[in-house]
C-alpha cells in the first residue's frame, strides 16, 4: 500500500507494516540514547538520519548483523516497557526484504517455507530421481576405470543441467539485490569516492568486521559471554565455498582451455582445492548449526531459524558427499555416491536464490552503500550550517 507524499504532490509513499514499523519506533528511541554509536554500522548510519523511510529501514535491517552487541548492552531491553531489541526487530525486517525483492516476486514466498523440511526433501528427491535414472540404465553400482564419473553422466549433459540451474540463481540474486539497490540508494556517488568506498565495503565483507560486537571480542551468542566462534564458522562457510567455486572454475578451464578432462589426480589443483574448500564446508557449517541451537532466543527472529538450518543442513551435506564421492570414485559406489552429490548440489542451486543464501548478498550491497553514504556529508550536519 502506499499514501500521496504531503513534502512531495504526486509521489507515493509506501505504507509500512508491522515490522517496518516496529524497527523504525525502536530506530527512533536509539537515536535519543546513541549508546551504541560503536558497536556497528547500523548506529552511525542511523544518526544520519532523523526519520526513518521504508527504504532507509530495509537498508538499516540488512546492516545489522545479529551479533547481539546492542541487546546486551541496552538498558531499555524488556522487562523495559520500551522493549528494546534492535537484532530481533531488524531480522524480521530483513526476511520481508528478501522476499519483497525476490525475482521473480512469487517466488519470494519460499523464503518462509524454504525450511529444513523443504531443503532436505528437494536434495533427497533430486538424488532419489538420479538413483533410479542410473539403475534404470544399469550404471548405479557400475566402476569406471579411474573413477571417470563422464562415463556416467557425460561432461556438456552435466555442463548444461548445472551452468543452466546455476545461471538462473545468479540472474534472480542479481535482480533481486539490484531491485534492493535501486530502492535504497537513489542518489549516486562520485566515481573516486565510490572506488574508495567499494575497496573498503570489500574487506569488510572479506573480514566478516562487523562480527566482532564492535569491541573485536565476538558476538554474544548463547548469553552475555562474547564468543568469536560465530565469526570463525563464518569464515570456513565462507571461504569453503569461494574454494569449492575456484576448483570448479578451474577444472572448466582446463577441460575447455587445455582439453584436460576430469578425473584430475589428487595431488592436481582443482582437486586440491575442492578437498580444501570442502573441508571448509564441512566445518563452518556444522558449527554454525551448532552455535544455532545454542542461540539466545532474543536474538533474531526464532521464525527463520527452520531456513537457516535448512541452509546449512544442504551446505554440509554438499561437501560432504562431494568428498565421499573423491574417496569413493574408485569403487563400484562411484554411480550411487555421484547421483546422490549430483542431487544436492542441484537442490542447492535451485534453492539458492530463495534461501538464506542471500542474507550474504543483501548484506554486502547494505555494508557497501554504507561505505559510500559515510563519504557524503551529513545530512543532519550540513542542515545546521
Ligand atoms: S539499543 Fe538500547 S542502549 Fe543501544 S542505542 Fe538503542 S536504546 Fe540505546
Ligand atoms: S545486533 Fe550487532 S550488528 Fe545488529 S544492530 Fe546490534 S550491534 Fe549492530
């Protein structure tokens, strides 16, 4: 829904909802008290302002990053009747963006349903319907001499199931976050600024900085106690899938630069760096599900817990059968453990674009407006001039 603008004839303004609104009550309380200035960037950028527009709340929730820090310290949390608290509100507003600017939009639903239950039940259909293909053409439990798995499923069908899948993921993140983009930075900035800002918001996503409370001693995860460990777990997660996507990058260039097919040999590159990549993402994931079911419940919104899980849940079965399939590919389960690995990673990138997968995305367009909008300057300064 949106209303006529009184400040502007002829411009709509959007109607806020429940959410919405609470984190701009709470944003508005916050700007009063500022004891937090230096936890994040969500103080600093909210004391740029002195209203709070929808665009400026979805960009604020994408900002925090439910490390608690806030929480803790607030003297208005309950039993306060303001009932202050910053990283609930600001998930739950976080979950309508995603949804709000999904592509296409119908889709966005399946940010509420994307749950454990859906994740699971997609990668065990995909692999299940892989199963009973290879039975059916008698190459389920069949050995390939050097664990060859194209003599299963050959390299362009592969190639073309998984680059279409896959490129239809990228496509429907990147209209999404540029439809987020475009409704929270309408201005633009100079070029020189704007490098600047892009090499900044890089390391800041790159270092996970806005993970350590703003003291550098952690997050609060289960209680007042900082812990680093949500951070670290960030970072296998992380990294273990920029590995996983540069030994797949890698092995593309060598089978269509080089005309080098795979198996590759352990000790070779692309096979070294999924066993890394893999291994990040066997950690990072288990301990994030592990310091997920040790959350406090006030942090976040407990609603979206069943997607986060869901998420992890199908990062770490990915890895780990991927690296079952490298010590089995030898064996006669070579065509059962590559249907099962096939299946997953399917359901993963199907699911991609609809999981928590973006929080990463969105997050890294919020932290890099931020690095732009602290380059200009204040509006609330400049006013007082
Ligand atoms: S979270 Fe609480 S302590 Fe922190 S700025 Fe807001 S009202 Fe103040
Ligand atoms: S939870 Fe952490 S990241 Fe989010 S607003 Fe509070 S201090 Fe900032």
């Amino acid at each position: 829904m949106q209303l006529f603008d009184p400040q502007a004839p002829g411009q709509l303004i959007p109607v806020l909802n429940l959410e919405e609104s609470e984190v701009q009550r709470q944003m508005t309380v916050c700007n009063a008290c500022r004891y937090c200035e230096g936890f994040c960037a969500v103080f600093p950028a909210m004391t740029r302002r002195l209203e709070f527009s929808q665009a400026d709340i979805h960009y604020l929730a994408n900002l925090c990053h439910n490390c608690g820090a806030c929480l803790h310290a607030c003297q208005y949390a309950a039993p306060h009747e303001f009932e202050i608290n910053v990283p609930k509100a600001m998930a739950k507003v976080r979950l309508d963006t995603y949804a709000e600017y999904a592509w296409p939009q119908v889709m966005g639903k399946l940010y509420r349903r994307n749950g454990l239950t859906l994740a699971l039940a997609s990668g065990a259909g995909l692999a299940l319907f892989l199963c009973l293909t290879l039975l059916a053409m008698g190459n389920l439990f069949t050995a390939m001499p050097g664990g060859n798995f194209y003599g299963i499923f050959p390299h362009n069908t592969l190639a073309l199931m998984f680059g279409a899948v896959f490129g239809f993921a990228v496509l429907a993140l990147t209209i999404g976050v540029r439809r987020f983009w475009r409704n929270v930075s309408p201005a633009d900035a100079p070029r020189q600024e704007k490098t600047a800002a892009v090499l900044e918001a890089t390391a800041n996503v790159a270092q996970l900085k806005y993970l350590d409370g703003g003291h550098g001693e952690g997050c609060n995860n289960a209680d007042d106690q900082f812990t680093q460990w949500r951070r670290r777990f960030h970072h296998f997660t992380f990294y273990g899938f920029m590995l996983c996507f540069a030994a797949t990058g890698v092995a593309t260039l060598y089978h269509f630069l080089l005309d080098w097919s795979a198996p590759y040999p352990v000790l070779s590159l692309p096979v070294m760096l999924g066993i890394t990549g893999g291994l990040g993402l066997l950690i990072g994931p288990a301990g994030l599900l592990w310091l997920n079911l040790r959350r406090h419940p006030e942090h976040g919104d407990e609603n979206q817990k069943p997607m986060d899980r869901g998420f992890i849940a199908l990062l770490f079965l990915v890895s780990a059968s991927g690296l079952a399939l490298l010590a089995f590919r030898d064996t006669t389960a070579l065509g059962l453990l590559l249907a099962i690995h096939l299946g997953l990673v399917m359901a993963f990138f199907l699911t991609m674009p609809y999981s928590k997968f973006a929080h990463g995305i969105f997050r890294s367009a919020a932290l890099l407006k931020y690095s732009i909008e602290k380059r200009q300057p204040n509006p609330i300064n400049a006013g007082s001039d």
